[in-house]
C-alpha cells in the first residue's frame, strides 16, 4: 500500500474518526483544528474527549491549529475537510492563502449551504475559483462512534475523475472501512444532506410514540422524496439506492448514535428547540439543512411534504401532531 500525506481539517467527531483509522491504515496522518487544547488532548494524550470520549487515538496521530500548515500540501496530498457545512466557506476563504494549486479535497460535511443553497462542490469551486482543486464527497451510513471502534462499516466517496475514484477507495479503505466510488457528486452529496432532514422527522414520530407502523412509511416516503428533489438538480435515481441515499437514511433514522433524530425524538415529546440544540453539545446538520432544502424544493417546484412538515415543527408553525396529522391528510394518490 502506498501511505499518503493526509490533511484533517475539524477537529470534531467524524474528522477525529476518519484520522484515527486513516493513521491505523499507516498514512501520515495530521489534523488542523480550533482548540490549542484539543490538539493537546489528540497529540499528547491521544484522546478527543469532548467528542469521542473514552476511544484510543493512533499514538502517530497528531493535531496543530496553524493553517500555515496547509502550505505544505502537494497535488499528490489529501486534504480531508470535516467542517461543518455552514461553516465551510468561512473557513475555505480563511485558508486560501495557504493553499497551492491542483491539491485533491476530500468534503464529508452533510448539508446545504443556507442562503446560497449550495452543495459542497459549488461552494469549493466558488470560494476557490482559480485554483483547480480536484474534488470529492465521502458520504454513506457511519457513525464515528463506531468507526474509530473498528466496527464495520460501508461508503461510498464520489469523484468526477474514475481514476481518482479508485485511487481514494485504496486509500479509506481497511478490513473494516469498506469503500465504493461513485461519479455521481450531486448525487452522493443531496443523499447526505437531505437523510438529515427525513431523520428528524422520523424522530419527531418516535418521539410521539407512533411506533414501527410510522416510522416505515415516513423512511419510504422521504427515500421517494430525496429522490425527486435530487433528480430535479441532476443527479441519478441509482445514486438513491445506495449507501448515501437507503443505506444513510436508514442508519440515522433508526440508530440511536443519530444527533438529528434526537433531536426529532425530544421535539415530539415537546421540548423546544433551543434547549435541544444547546444541550446537544455537537453539531445537528438537518436543523439548518430542513431550511436549505424546504427552499430548495420550492424553487424547484419539487412536492417535499415531509420537508415541509419538519420545516413547519422546527419554526413553531405547527406542532408535532398537527404536522403529523396534515400529513396524513394529504389528497389520496397512487404510489
């Protein structure tokens, strides 16, 4: 296997996750994150305990907070970006001074850019116009939890060059890490981003206890829903059937790990929002993403009623029962 120069930027569950196993894998392995004391805790004490408490980190794997560090890239580099998405852009604008021309960015952020309604590789390509990076979305059903546990897992890395493709599944790839290509990026990066949305709604059901009945049918729907949002915007139906549409939406839907079903199961027992999202103490993409993607679908003129029903939820427009019970009242059509 031919090691390679890794870059993680975030220093959150998933980036700390994606390092570990990269570093077990034997690659060089180094994150650049906000907090001088979460580099400490990675380099010194190979621990990230305020996201991935309790879990042994590579002793090899190391953490700084100076974007200088980006300087160092080569073409033949990764630099591997783990921040969350409405973020993202800040933090591309802020690194670019430090970025040579032609480096290959691996994005793993779920979600719609608000405002812009952009997806990861339009908002790369715009923030670093002139730079001729090349691009690629890693997506699919992965709980960090459980991969820096060594527990197996499947998913799939979409890039527009097949070559690249190939070369990026040899690299993420391990005994537990199984990873497809794809070249289907609008594809593999809207299944990401909208799952979120349809697991707070799935939560929202379990949370008002109406059990297995439910939650199948509000998973079937949002997979047909997903689907036409993302055809609409180009991508391929297939693309919906995989790892970062099924296999995504299942996970989050039903695991327990899932931040935005949590928080879909305590909006139905009727707690507010605010106090969930302060307590969470981590990052939920589908609470900004529900807004990104109800947008989205309206400009499409996309028919999104599960969208519409958690968008509705999370802005006190309706409660959880009224939302739930206009779904049910929808006009009666066939399948």
């Amino acid at each position: 296997m031919k090691t390679r120069r890794i870059l993680v930027a975030g220093g959150g569950s998933w980036g700390t996750a994606l390092a570990h196993m990269l570093a077990v894998r034997g690659h060089e392995v180094s994150m650049l994150v906000r907090s001088a004391k979460t580099a400490y805790s990675i380099t010194e004490l190979h621990e990230n305990p305020a996201y991935l408490r309790g879990a042994a980190l590579c002793p090899h794997l190391r953490a700084g907070t100076d974007m200088a560090v980006l300087q160092s890239l080569r073409p033949e580099d990764i630099l591997l970006l783990s921040i969350p998405c409405q973020h993202v852009r800040a933090w591309l604008a802020a690194a670019r001074p430090f970025v040579q021309p032609g480096l290959m960015v691996v994005n793993t952020a779920k979600g719609l850019e608000l405002n812009t309604l952009a997806r990861g590789s339009q908002v790369l390509a715009d923030a670093w116009q002139g730079l001729h990076t090349r691009y690629a979305m890693l997506s699919g059903p992965s709980f960090a939890a459980e991969v820096v546990r060594d527990k197996p897992t499947a998913v799939v890395l979409a890039c527009a060059g097949e070559q690249d493709g190939a070369d990026l599944r040899a690299v993420f790839s391990s005994a537990c890490f199984r990873c497809y290509s794809s070249t289907d990026i609008i594809g593999v990066e809207l299944g990401g981003a909208l799952k979120n949305v349809m697991a707070i709604a799935a939560g929202i059901c379990d949370g008002l206890g109406m059990g297995s009945n439910s939650r199948a049918a509000l998973m079937t729907r949002g997979l047909a829903e997903l689907s036409r949002i993302g055809i609409a915007c180009g991508a391929s139906a297939l693309t919906f059937m995989g790892l970062s549409g099924m296999g995504d939406l299942v996970l989050t839907c039903t695991g327990d790990l899932s931040r935005n079903r949590q928080v879909g199961v305590r909006l139905g027992q009727g707690e507010s929002l605010d106090a969930i999202v302060a307590s969470l103490g981590m990052v939920a993409e589908g609470v900004k993403t529900a807004d990104a993607v109800h947008a989205l679908a309206q400009e499409l003129g996309v028919d999104a009623p599960v969208t519409q029903a958690v968008y509705h939820v999370l802005h006190g427009i309706c409660t959880a029962k009224e939302s739930l019970a206009a779904l049910m009242a929808r006009e009666l059509k066939a399948e």
